[in-house]
C-alpha cells in the first residue's frame, strides 16, 4: 500500500511569549485525508500551533513544514490552500448566506467566471440552498456553523482547520456537522480538529495528539490510546438483589459496594473472571451487570491531570 503524504510537519517547535513557554518541543505529522485531532485543557497551547501552521505566529525554534512550505517564508501561500473555521462565526449576520460566499470568493481571488458555480455547490452540499438568501441573522447556530464550514471549502482546500467547530451547538445541529467533516474528508480533505467535546474526536479522529503545558504527552489513534493509557479502566457495574457480601471470595480486581450495587475495575481479562465468580456465587441475587470500556475522558484525565473545559483562552 501506498504510503500517505505528510501535509504537515513539525520537528521540535518551540514557542515562548517572554518568560511563557507556550510551546515546549512538539513534533508531529498530519498526512493526506485524515481526521487529525488536537486536544489539550486551556493553555496546552492548540491556539498557538495552529497560528505556527498558518504563519500567523513565528515558532521561537524548531522546524515546520506545511504542504512542503516554511510557514516563516510563505505563509500566504499555505493560507490560499487551507480553510480555516474559527471558534467564533466570521460571518456578516446582515448579509445572506449566498452574500457571504460571494464575498469570501472574492478574498480566495476566486476567478469571476466559477464562482457562481462554487457557490451553489457549496450551498447544496450544507444543506442551505433553501436559505440561500435569508439573511444570516435569521439563521440557526448550527445553519451559522454550515454555512462557516461552506466559506471555508470555497477554494478547495488540502488541509482544513477547525477550531471547536461544535462548540455552542446542540446534539443534532453537532452531528449533522459531523456529517459534513466526514463528507469533506471523503472528498479528500484533510483535517485539523480542536475540540473540547471528547466523543467528538472519538467518532470523529483517525489520530489523535494530546498537549500539556506546552508539551506533546499523548499521540495515536483514539484505541491506541485508551489501550496503551487506561487498559485497567475498564468497568463492570453489577446490580443486587440484597447488599452483596464479598468476604472471603477470592476476587482478582478491587470492589467497591454502594448499597445494592457494585463495581470493579481492571484488565478485561480479570473482569470476565469477576463475572465467572459472581455466576457461582451470587447467581440469583444478580439483576444486571454493566460493562464499560475506557474512554477518551479517561484518557485525557490521566495524561493531563486536569478536567475537562470549556472554550480555550491562551497565547
């Protein structure tokens, strides 16, 4: 098999704003149509990557490269081949939605004679053809989301980046744009994801890069991670009839009773034992038992040590 192209490349790169390192040494690919997530808690230094990757910001040392170019030599040319969807809408709410593609058109340099074309196309695959020509206010949060996805396809892009593309929006309006990242990525986009949402680079990253403070502590796809990271997370919750009494069964794993109920945590090997014991001895007191596999959350708490937050705010 053919091996993919790297599109991105970063070697060692290294960021200090003053006395702040905000960037401590990251190196990492992106290749060609994948979903690359960037995760990290507020600070971690997401924000600052991705203004290296545009040439927006200059690295204090290390090496990058995108789409072959130093971003520090050419960044205007990286800029007209990648899109780019900020956290917050970069929309003209007084303007319709076909008003705003022609206009984002114009600063692509979009040649006149396809633009019509783009546009149209880019409304029908967002779904917003029949609001074409309301006025962006009147537009829902997740139709503002599409529409901003939309602009950013307009020059045909190789590389896409999206900053907390969800962040706002609810369950539905969240996968329905979730539907659209993968529509772009089969049309053989790649893609940068920032998100705070979890299950979102689980379903949706083909890799996944996790940063602390400045520093790279987690990278490989989202089952690598969980394997290598929280393999002895995994959980059975098993519900009693009456209070169960443990003493004097040999049990592999530690238990935790909490009135009728109890838990066990460990490798799934030792849980499918916990499960052959708790069938011998307490069979017809049991009513349901509950396996849980490690998630992305689990992950993320143990690489980072911190919670889970909201939208981000660094250098």
């Amino acid at each position: 098999m053919k091996e993919k192209e790297s599109l991105v490349t970063v070697r060692n790169i290294k960021k200090d704003f003053g006395s702040v390192h905000a960037l401590k040494g990251v190196d990492l690919d992106i290749v060609e149509n994948e979903i690359f997530g960037l995760l990290g808690p507020n600070g971690a230094g997401k924000t600052t990557l991705v203004g290296i990757l545009l040439g927006l910001v200059r690295p204090t040392s290390g090496e990058v490269k995108v789409f072959g170019i130093d971003p520090r030599d050419d960044p205007l040319s990286i800029r007209a081949r990648t899109g780019y969807v900020m956290q917050e809408t970069a929309l003209d709410l007084y303007l319709s939605g076909r008003e705003n593609l022609e206009l984002q058109a114009a600063l692509y340099n979009i040649p006149s004679s396809i633009v019509a074309g783009r546009v149209e196309e880019a409304l029908s695959w967002s779904g917003l053809s029949d609001a074409a020509n309301r006025l962006v206010l009147r537009y829902s949060g997740g139709m503002r989301r599409r529409l901003d996805l939309a602009m950013s396809s307009l020059n045909r892009p190789r590389l896409l980046i999206l900053d907390e593309p969800t962040l706002g929006l609810d369950v539905s309006s969240r996968r329905q744009l979730w539907e659209h990242v993968r529509k772009m990525k089969d049309a053989g986009v790649s893609i940068l994801l920032t998100t705070h949402y979890l299950e979102e680079a689980d379903e949706l990253c083909d890799r996944i890069c996790i940063i602390d403070s400045g520093k790279m502590v987690g990278l490989g796809t989202p089952d690598e991670l969980k394997k290598t990271t929280v393999s002895n997370l995994h959980r059975l919750t098993v519900r009693f009839r009456d209070a169960p009494v443990f003493e004097g069964v040999q049990l592999p794993v530690a238990v935790e009773v909490n009135g009728f109920e109890a838990t066990f945590k460990g490798l799934p090997e030792q849980l499918w034992e916990v499960i052959a014991l708790l069938q011998r001895k307490f069979n017809g007191l049991i009513i349901e038992i509950i396996y849980t596999q490690p998630t992305l959350d689990d992950v993320f708490l143990k690489l980072t040590h911190s919670k889970i937050g909201g939208a981000e705010d660094e250098s």
